[in-house]
C-alpha cells in the first residue's frame, strides 16, 4: 500500500509539473465541450429554397408565402425556368427547388389534388431527409387548410379525416433542444478521450525514456505499479467530468434530473474500462506515436458507434451487435438516462453491471499482458 | 552461500530466433568482488546482464544470483540488487531529492531512513545545491553518480553497472570509479559492463566476451601475461581479431 503512495505521488507530480500537458488536460475539454456541444446539431436552418411558380395564382402565392414564414427557409428570388434553378444548384447556391406546376390552382380545386415538383440537394442525405420532413409539413398544413374550406363549402364531399391532427408530446428534451442532447454525450466524450490518451501514453513513455526497465528491476509488484500508474488518470476522469457538469448546468442549462451519485458511480466504473483498454495498448506498443495512433483507431470506431451521433436503432443488424462491445455506447446511454430522464440506480441497473464485466475483462486482460520480465 | 559466491552461472543462453545473443556463458562472482564484464558492442553483454537482474528469461543454462534462481525466483533477486541501466533512468521532470524518494519507497524503505539517506548522499555527494533541482537540468556526470547512488539506495548485496560511465569526461570517470571502490570497500559486489578498457583495470576480476562467448577470464593480470600484452587493452584486440563473426 505504501509502495502504490510514493507512485502516486510521483505521478501527480509528473502530471502537474508537465506544462505542455496540463492545458491538454483540463483547458482543452473546456474549448470543446463549448465549441462541439454548439457546432454538432442535426437542426437545418437557413436553407437555400428557389422556386418557380409557374401557375402564378393565388393559392400558389399563399403556399410560397408559408414557405416565406417558415424560419427554416431562406427564400431566394423566383427562378425563370427549371433550368436556371437548376444551374443554381449545380453551384451550390439552391438546396431545395419547388416548381409550382400550371394548372396548380384549378387542380386543386376542381380534382381536390394537384402535384408539386420538388428537387433537393441530397449531397448530405441527413440534411435532405430532414428539408422534405420541413417541406412536407408546410405542404400539409397548407394543405389542411385548403381541405378544410373545401369540407365547408362542400359538406357531402370528403368526411372529417383531414381534420385529424397529430399533436406530439416531446418527452425528456421538451424543447427538442439539440444541445440538451448533444452536451451529455460530449462530456462522454471527452471523459473518454482524455483518460484513454493519457493512460495509453504514461506507460509506453516511460519504456521510452528507460525508465520502465529501471522499474521492473526494483522488487515493486505487477498489481502495485498498475494502480498506481492508472489511479492518477482515474482521479482525473472524475474531475473531467465535474467540470463537465458544472459548465453544463452553467453554460447550457442542461438539466440534471437523476442523481449525481449514480452518475459519478458509473463513471467511476466506466473509467476503469477506460484505462485498461489504455493499458492494454501501452503493453504491446513501444512508442508514443504507435500508441496514440492505436488509441485514435479506437476511439473513432467508438464514438462513431456509441449512438452519440447516429442512432443506434438506425444502423444495421450487425452494427447494432458491434455496439455492444463499445463501452462508450453504455456511457452515452447512462449519461443521457440519468441527466435527461433522472433514471435512478436501479434503471442503469444493466448499464452497470455490462460496463463492470466489461471493466474486469479488460483490466484482467492488461494485467496479464503486462510483462515485468521478457 | 557456500564459498561465498554470489553470482553462480553455468551455460546460460539466451536465443532470439536463430541468433545466439548469449552462448552458454559460465563463470562466479565472489562477494565483494569488482567484477568486469567486457565486450565490444553487441557481445551479449547487456543481454547477459538481464537474465541476471531478472527482467529477460534464459532460454536454457542455470543462473543464481545473489543465492536466488533466476528462472523462478526474479522478484527475490530484485529485493537484493541494485541496477544502473545505461540508459539513464532516474526522472528528469522530478528533482534529485523526489528521485531519491520514490526509488527509495518502492524499494519498501521507511520515510525516516529515505530521510536518513538523503542527508548521507547530500555529504558524500555534495549535492546541498542540487538536492532540488530537477535532475533534467544536471550535467550528464552528475546524473550518472546520482543514479548509481539510487541504485545503492536499498543497500543491495550487488550492484549491476551496465557502461555506466558512457559518455562522461575522464575526470568524472574518475569519481565514479572511487565512488565503485567505495561500495566494494563496504562489501557489495559489484558488477560492471565497460568497454573502456583501462577501466577494467580497477577490477578483481574480468571477462572478455566476443559473439555472446566468454573468451577470457581471470585478474587483469593474468589474463595479460597469459596473452603476452602490456595491458588489457592489447589482451581484448586479440580476442576481438581471432573472432569470426557470425555475419
């Protein structure tokens, strides 16, 4: 016990002494954690809508002035032709096209339906399912209200089914306030990526400085130097996300519903995770630089498979299986569960124990891979 | 320990793949000893040196250092040497007095002797003016007496030098060597790697390993009348030039 203090020690002074290495620490999580948490969203705004009202009535100038309304839309002046808009597009000056056919007006009144051309920019697939959604909705309100002065005016035509509406109730992010979303799972993050590149690189720095061999030369146990070697990053983890939280609940309002007890908690689980798969690399890696690269070779697969920016339920079958070996999955998940929904102990209850299998597995694993004598 | 031998070595061997780094070397160490292990580059001596100190497995020979095996009981032999790599190893981002500190704690000593020991080497060492220094700002002489001073912190039965005295001015050279004897005088063993030959002079004893085989063994003195040279230096060009390389 007295062997792994003077480790520590030693650590934490190491740490608080390397000026190159403190900003990395605690000022870059700051600066993303603000930088990301505003820049990743799946909102669409702004969009580049061109038209050509070709019918030139007024119901086509009604739909065109709901377009207009929308805080969505960035309505451009009306093209000539279908040509000249789409040469527009072709520059990337116009997302999304709408022709108004000839006929538009009359149609709709005489048939009780009509068609729309519509020509989205699909570059970015993500964006343009979201502008139909936008677009569909406009057209069925509009739509709505022609179909309810139709239903007036002409009682024994068409019953009552265009005046059903679907009110939505948006549970947990009320709002639908991407950030709300979106800063629980950068904290993840950046809990994740701090504490994985920190403890992947001490252990093989020491081998390339020497000063490992100087080590496994002294009687210090394998059991002994491992914690003591991790305990500092796992100290640090939490302190990650403390300050995590508190420029969350400060900055961005993001409520805090469950309990910080089972948050810390889990992370305290979660971090071991963490820093064995770091220790794992750090044995069979002889540099920094190998290190760094392995560890960015995880930390990308993990992030892009955590559901912390594409869900989970949309990937395919056999992605959905990877994701549940990705440790960062069960972070977002908790993170959200509990700052979001207030899930209490009980609810994570899987979480745990997943992520605490998942912790002995690996720490087991580095543990044995770690080699006092080659 | 029977005759008082403290390093006893028969046929050891260490192989990577299909090279022989270390060729079914034999010989003893006495206590108390200065005991020189020579070789050009690349002889197998630092090779050797691991299988002793318990950080690399021999892949076949017997071994035992210090009364202790050196295939089953590693963490025994580490309790009861020192080690100087050459490579200096002591922390360059902590001062001479933390580097005394952690060596020292995770040898086991208590506070009060790591205290103890500090204020001997702070005299022996004249280190008043450095003892907070960070040991990255030290010239390499003075990095290379402190780790040989850590590596003597726990009072080890022997000491394992691997060129410690690369790359420092002859003066320093000097210094180190007095601060050698003065282990020996206290009855440490001392096992030193070199291949400064006028160096080995100071020793009781050498080795002179060529191609991972001891070529040569005995007091310097020997070892020159039996190869007809003026001094040691002569004695390994011999050696050297009558091997065949494997490559």
């Amino acid at each position: 016990m007295k062997t792994i203090g003077y480790l520590i020690q030693k650590e934490f002074k190491q740490i608080f002494r390397n000026k190159g290495m403190l900003p990395i620490i605690f000022i870059l999580p700051i600066v993303q954690l603000l930088i990301l948490s505003n820049a990743a969203t799946y909102e669409v705004k702004d969009i580049k809508f061109g038209y050509i009202d070709v019918d030139r009535s007024s119901t086509s100038r009604a739909l065109i002035e709901k377009f207009r309304s929308s805080a969505y839309f960035n309505l451009l002046a009306p093209y000539s032709s279908y040509k000249v808009a789409y040469a527009g597009m072709l520059q990337g000056k116009v997302n999304v096209i709408m022709e108004i056919p000839n006929n538009f007006e009359r149609q709709l009144v005489n048939q009780e339906k009509t068609s729309l051309g519509l020509t989205v920019d699909a570059i970015d697939g993500a964006a343009a399912g979201v502008e139909t959604a936008y677009i569909q909705q406009i057209v069925q309100e509009f739509n709505q209200g022609i179909a309810l002065e139709t239903s007036v005016s002409n009682k024994n035509r068409s019953g009552f089914a265009g005046l059903i509406t679907i009110i939505p109730s948006y549970w947990y992010n009320s709002t639908l306030d991407y950030k709300t979303f979106m800063v629980p799972g950068i904290l993840v993050l950046l809990v994740t990526m701090i504490t994985l590149f920190l403890s992947g690189m001490n252990i093989v720095r020491e081998k390339e400085i020497g000063t490992l061999e100087q080590i496994n030369v002294t009687p210090i146990k394998k059991s002994q130097f491992i914690i003591g070697k991790l305990f500092p990053f796992w100290i640090i983890g939490l302190g990650l996300l403390t300050i995590g939280l508190v420029l969350a609940k400060l900055i961005f309002d993001i409520p805090l519903l469950g309990s910080l007890g089972t948050l810390y908690f889990y992370t305290a689980i979660y971090i071991l995770v963490v820093l064995g798969i770091g220790l794992f690399i750090s044995n069979f890696t002889e540099t920094q630089q190998q290190a760094m690269f392995i560890a960015w070779f995880f930390m990308v697969i993990f992030i892009l498979m955590s559901g912390l920016f594409t869900p989970i339920e949309s990937m395919p079958q056999w992605a959905q299986v990877i994701t549940t070996f990705n440790p960062i999955r069960y972070f977002v998940e908790v993170v959200r569960m509990v700052m979001l929904k207030g899930a209490g102990f009980s609810d994570i209850l899987p979480q745990i124990w997943k992520t605490l299998a998942y912790a002995v597995l690996v720490n087991g694993l580095a543990v044995l891979s770690y080699k006092k004598v080659n | 320990m029977k005759d008082n031998k403290v390093i006893a070595v028969k046929n050891l061997t260490k192989r990577f793949g299909d090279f022989l780094a270390v060729d079914a070397i034999s010989f003893e160490v006495k206590a108390g000893e200065i005991f020189g292990f020579l070789g050009a580059n690349g002889a197998g001596k630092t090779t050797a040196m691991k299988m002793l100190i318990g950080i690399s497995k021999p892949s076949s020979g017997e071994a035992m250092v210090a009364g202790f095996d050196v295939y089953t009981q590693t963490e025994l032999i580490k309790k009861n040497i020192g080690y100087m790599s050459q490579k200096f190893a002591l922390y360059d981002d902590l001062t001479v007095r933390e580097n005394i500190t952690f060596f020292g704690g995770i040898y086991g000593l208590s506070r009060a002797t790591i205290k103890e020991k500090v204020k001997v080497l702070v005299t022996e060492l004249k280190l008043e003016n450095i003892i907070d220094q960070l040991v990255g700002a030290l010239p390499l002489g003075w990095k290379q007496k402190l780790s040989f001073s850590v590596s003597l912190l726990h009072d080890p039965k022997i000491v394992f030098l691997d060129e410690p005295t690369g790359g420092v001015d002859p003066i320093t050279r000097r210094q180190f060597w007095e601060m050698i004897y003065h282990a020996a005088d206290k009855g440490t063993t001392l096992f030193v790697t070199t291949h400064y030959m006028d160096e080995a002079e100071y020793c009781d004893k050498v080795s002179i390993m060529v191609n991972g085989k001891i070529e040569a063994m005995g007091p310097p003195k020997l070892l020159k009348e039996r190869y007809g040279a003026g001094n040691l230096n002569e004695v390994f060009l011999k050696l050297a030039r009558g091997s065949k390389p494997n490559e």
